[in-house]
C-alpha cells in the first residue's frame, strides 16, 4: 500500500524564504532608485533588510515587498 503524503510550506515552517525575497525586492527597488544592486541578502543594507524582515508578515504578496521598501 503506497503512503500519500501532502506536505506543505507556510514560509517559515519548512524553509524560509524572507532572503530570496528580499533580494529580487532589492534588486528591483535598486533599479528604480538608481542604487547598485545586492546580490545576497547580507549584501543590502540593514536599514532595508531588517526593515523588510519585520515587516515582511503584513504583506499579502510579492508586489507588496517593493512598497515595504520604498515606505522604508
């Protein structure tokens, strides 16, 4: 008899992905500022990265992490 297992990722329980994240914002936040572009999420600025990882949880989606940053 063949096991089903369903297994599902609500980010942060199996891996989390705030530094992917903050890193394709950055990189497009970076090309409407003008700024250079961080390759890696330790790479841009604490200002912005702490900033995006504690508000991070009161965006709905992707298009939300850039306006999280320009807010900031």
């Amino acid at each position: 008899m063949a096991s089903k297992i369903i297994a599902l990722d609500f980010d942060g329980v199996i891996c989390d992905s705030a530094a992917e994240c903050l890193v394709s914002a950055y990189g497009a936040f970076a090309l409407v500022k003008g700024i250079s572009f961080a390759p890696e999420a330790d790479a841009v600025p604490d200002r912005w990265r702490d900033g995006f990882y504690r508000l991070r949880s009161f965006t709905r989606d992707g298009k939300d992490y850039l306006m999280v940053l320009h807010l900031l």
